[in-house]
C-alpha cells in the first residue's frame, strides 16, 4: 500500500484528496450517524465523572500551518492570548463509558483511546459531561489550540515517530492504550497517532499574517481532525495535517481529547 493510499485525506472544500477504504479486518471501518443510530448515544445510567488528568497550556505565539501541503498553507503566525487546559490523553474507553454508559469503540479496552463516535457524539458526551460536573467548561481544542500544545514549544521535535506514536509501522493495525509512548515537553501523549482527534473548528483555508485566537468559519461541512493515528503513514501522522470528517462520521482510527478553561 502506498503512503498516498494510507493518508486518510477526505473530501474537503478546498477540493482536497478524498479517498474511500472499503470496510475489513484490520482497515479502517467508517460509518455515518444514520448508519449507527443511537449505538453511542443511547440512554443509560451513566452520569457519573471519570478519573482525567489536564495539563495547562500558557499563552503564547507559534508558527501554524506547513509548506507540504496547499491544505496547510500558508505558514502564519499565532497568538493564544489566554492560557487552557487539555487533557493529558485522549479520551478513553472507561472514561467515556462513565459518562455514556456504553462503549462503541472496535478495539475494546477501558485504557484505549474510545473510538467510533461521530463529531456529533463527542458534542453529546461534552454536554452530559458538564451537567454532571458545570462550571469546568469542557470542550474540544480549535484547531489552533490543538497544534500549539502538539508542538509545544517546538517546530520540529525531530523524534522518531515510534518513540512517540502508536501509527502504521508499529501499531499492528490497531489502537493501543493511551500515555505509552513518550509524551511531549508539556506532559502530553498520544497527540501523534492512535486515533485521530477532533477539534471544534469547521474547515476552511488559513489566514495570511498574524492572527490572535484563530478559529475556523462560522459553518461548513466538514470538521477538523488532527495528529493522524494508528492508520498512518508520517505525512498524515504529524502536528500540521489537517484531516476533515463530516460531522456525522464515525471511524475506528477517530477519537478526541478535551480542553477546558484554566482556573483561576
């Protein structure tokens, strides 16, 4: 299988690569909201809050984007002007069953990233999530904040992919628990490979020049996703890639993790 066929690109409106897998074992396995209905939704007794571990990010200013890609272009420059939490890992299987009494996920394990849940369910664990513990403010990361504590610090980490990563060379096509590979200068693992992860952003084409906060368009049709995962090859498995799920996807290779405001 070539690098081309193992990028999980979708159709985006910027005209990039879609790409179609057919469903098997050991591949990835995609499906839409309709298809799954109510399988990661549905009523139950859960309610209560998991066990999760938040680092906090301070402001501060980086280069967002990659020359690799038109898709990632143009490099620019970005300020985050107020510091946040995110979540140490991504989400796992026991932490969201806790909170939605199920677990649809393909690879099942309560310490593997959960997966299979649409941007959409990952909205409704949220909303459930702050009913039973308000006041926290969880949400997903914008698509800058995520790459800002991706790099944390740093353009290049100029590490090998295996020391820090779970992708296609050594994840035997599967997810695997998460915080086993080495984390980042700021205590985060699992922001390159495993699975993918969602951000809040719709997808749209990047802003030229420096920009405070960047956020996506106000609406779209496509998500964004970010870090690649156990599925990929280096040139989707990075901090810069962007990837773009329709809302109502699920995938066994997505997942996401939370951000929050920062305590005072």
């Amino acid at each position: 299988m070539t690098d081309a066929v193992r990028i999980r690109a979708r159709s985006i409106l910027l005209g990039c690569l879609t790409l179609t897998l057919a469903s098997c074992s050991g591949g990835r396995d995609r499906a839409t909201d309709a298809e799954t209905a109510s399988s990661s939704i549905a009523p139950s007794h859960a309610g209560n809050v998991p066990e999760m571990t938040f680092a906090l990010i301070p402001p501060g200013s980086f280069e967002m984007g990659s020359d690799a890609s038109f898709d990632m272009q143009p490099v620019h420059t970005v300020t985050i002007r107020h510091a946040f939490q995110i979540q140490t890992t991504e989400v796992t299987q026991a932490q969201w069953r806790a909170v939605m009494g199920n677990n649809p996920s393909q690879f099942p394990g309560d310490d593997r990233p959960v997966e299979q849940v649409s941007w959409n369910d990952a909205q409704e664990f949220i909303r459930r999530l702050n009913r039973i513990d308000p006041g926290r403010g969880y949400r997903l990361p914008t698509e800058a904040e995520w790459e800002y504590a991706c790099r944390a610090g740093a353009t290049d980490r100029g590490e090998d992919l295996d020391d820090i990563a779970w992708w296609h060379r050594n994840s035997e096509n599967q997810t695997h628990p998460v915080g086993t590979r080495r984390a980042n200068n700021w205590g985060l693992y699992d922001m390159i490979g495993n699975v993918w992860e969602y951000t809040s952003d719709w997808k749209g084409p990047y802003v030229a020049g420096p920009i405070n906060d960047a956020g996506g368009p106000e609406k779209g049709y496509y998500k964004v996703s970010r870090g690649g995962s156990w599925f990929d090859v280096g040139r989707a498995a990075n901090a810069a890639f962007r990837a773009s799920p329709a809302p109502t996807e699920h995938d066994n290779a997505q997942g996401f993790r939370l951000a929050r405001a920062a305590r005072e």
